[in-house]
C-alpha cells in the first residue's frame, strides 16, 4: 500500500504522518508531497528519512492512497490528476465537500457509502466531524428536528500563522504577522472564514450544508454561530438538540458512552467535563454537560470538543483509508 501525503510540511500534514505512524497504518511505501519550495526537505517517519516530492513525482510513482491537505485550489487542480492514474484521494480541504459526485465521509457515520468507484473522497470541515459523531447515534434514536450551534474554536484550525500571532501577542509583540483582522489574545472573534450574503460565515454554512449532507437528511435544521477564541488545542462546540421524539438523559449518556470514537466526561458533581485541554493529541470526541433543555419540549443540550487538527482533519482522514483497506475498496 503506497500512501503519498500531500502537504506534508504543514500543519495537518504533519499530523497525518503522526497519526499513521501512532496507528500502525499498513503503508509499504510512503510519499511526502509538498509544493516545489519544500521538494528535498526531509520529513521523519517511524525513524526513517524521507525527502519531499514533487506533485508530479508523486503523481508518477502512482500511490494506492493520496492523503490531501494542501489547500483547495491545489486540491481542485491535483486531485483528478491523481485520481486519473488510480489513486483514491482523501482531501481535507473544501474543494469537494459539496459536490454531489463525491462522498463526505465521517466514518462513523457514513462509511458505508464508499465504494471503490469514489476516486476523491472529502475530509469535512473539522468543526462539523466532531459534531456529528455525537449527533448521529442520537438521531438514530430520537430523530433530530434542529440543531443550534455555536463553537468556540482553536486558532490551529487557521494554521500556523494564527498560532504565530497567538504566541507573538502572549509575548507582547503587537507588530507580527496578522492571521485575523484583530487580536486573538484576550479576545473573542465572532467570525470565522468570510461572510457570505446571508450575514451566515462560510464556517457557518460549512456546518449547516455538510451536516445534512454527511447525515443523509436535509430536514434536519442547523442553524450555527462560529466563533475564534485564543486556545490551541481543540474546538468546543455548545449544542442545543431537538427531537422528534421525546428522551431519557440517562440513555443519552448510556448512547453516548458506547458509542465508537465517543468518550463520555459528564460528572458535573466532580467538576469533570470535556476541555480543548484534555482534548489535544486525541483522536476521539469527548461529549459532556448533557442536560435536558427544560425550555422547550424534546431538547437536550450537550458540550462537545475534540482535536480539530486530529478527529477534525487528520485522524479523519486516515480513517477513511483505513475503511478503504480493510473493505478492500483500493
Ligand atoms: C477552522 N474550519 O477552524 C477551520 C479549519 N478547517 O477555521
């Protein structure tokens, strides 16, 4: 199995080969790509050296599995040029999310419909995944009507030049590169990626259009709020559930609790729920703070968080390959 990771220097790329290398990932082969000002740098796996490649190198040594984070107009422009010599691209970006031709994929949710055919296959947007891993096991149960949203997200998810402006303003420098119209330190940004016309941010509408698309059902109403907060290691997700059917906030957590890839931290007696904190470097979903909203009838409130750099974007990824391997669909 030849897997070529593309955009290998950055920020999720590097945590792709972090996270094939922790889970052991069958690869007999592997082929960092990046653009040409990275081509011979040299990147560490499981101890070994290997230089950086070109996209046509890459392209030309005809990898079984192309792991893409390397932006969407690199992605729209490189991945049918992969996908033409028989490699299944995994791309992160959201260059594909919305195209009715190709799947988006949370593996806990939505695997199944993967076939060997999809030839590029979308990682969706890291705050949606975290959300619908917990969503999906409820709306099996209960039937979601609507969802609201708000996140409090990482400045990871930017990229690094937004860790940069983090750490240079903690140090007091105020002179930096800028990620954000503003300061990220001691603030709040309520907005995350562009506006769109509708007042919505594209982050916003990211969460609303992928969750109806990665649960199979456009009645499920999302409405969301996306907002920037001065943390790294995680995103934090406030959601309001409402439910066809009515529920028992025990069975939830019960639900939760044995759900894959959901760790349950709901013990408000001990002060315990889930933070970005305990989150870093984690592939799964921690869900807490589940109570019933006792404003409406059928309505739950829950606390979600996870790695948006691992569950959010990397660990997805390789998820997906590691279905691909094992129903043998490349
Ligand atoms: C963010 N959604 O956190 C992005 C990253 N994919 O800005």
């Amino acid at each position: 199995m030849k897997i070529a990771v593309v955009g290998a220097t950055g920020l999720v790329g590097t945590v792709m080969l972090k996270v094939l290398e922790e889970r052991n990932f069958p690869l007999t082969e592997l082929i960092p790509v990046a653009s040409e000002k990275s081509v011979g740098k040299e990147i560490t796996f499981k101890g070994k050296k290997y230089a950086v490649v070109s996209m046509d190198t890459a392209i030309s040594m005809r990898p079984d599995i192309a792991l893409f984070s390397a932006g969407g107009s690199t992605s729209l422009a490189e991945a049918p040029r992969f996908a033409e010599v028989g490699t299944t691209v995994i791309d992160n970006s959201s260059a594909w999310r919305m195209d009715p031709s190709k799947k988006l994929v949370v593996p806990e949710v939505n695997a199944s419909e993967l076939s060997a055919d999809d030839k590029i296959i979308a990682n969706p947007n890291c705050s949606t995944i975290q959300m619908v891993v917990a969503l999906k096991p409820l709306h099996d149960k209960y039937k979601i009507k609507r969802v609201v949203v708000s996140t409090y997200q990482s400045v990871t998810g930017t990229g690094v030049k937004a860790v940069e402006q983090l750490m240079n303003e903690r140090k007091g420098i105020t002179d930096g590169p800028m990620a954000y119209a503003y300061p990220i330190d001691l603030n709040v940004i309520p907005q995350i990626d562009v506006f769109q016309d509708n007042g919505y941010t594209k982050e916003e509408m990211k969460m609303i259009l992928e969750t109806q698309k990665i649960m199979g059902d456009n009645n499920i109403k999302v409405t969301a709020t996306t907002v920037r907060i001065p943390v790294m290691g995680g995103h934090s997700e406030s959601v309001n559930i409402e439910f066809e059917n009515d529920f028992d906030v025990t069975e939830v957590k019960n639900l939760l609790a044995n759900t894959e890839g959901i760790i349950l931290v709901d013990d408000p007696a001990n002060l315990k729920y889930p933070m970005p904190k305990d989150a870093h470097e984690k592939d799964e979903v921690f869900v807490g703070r589940i109570r019933r909203d006792e404003s409406l009838p059928n309505t739950l409130n829950m606390w979600i968080v996870a790695d948006n750099l691992r569950k959010g974007a990397a660990t997805n990824a390789v998820q997906i390959a590691e279905y691909l391997v094992k129903k043998q669909l490349v």
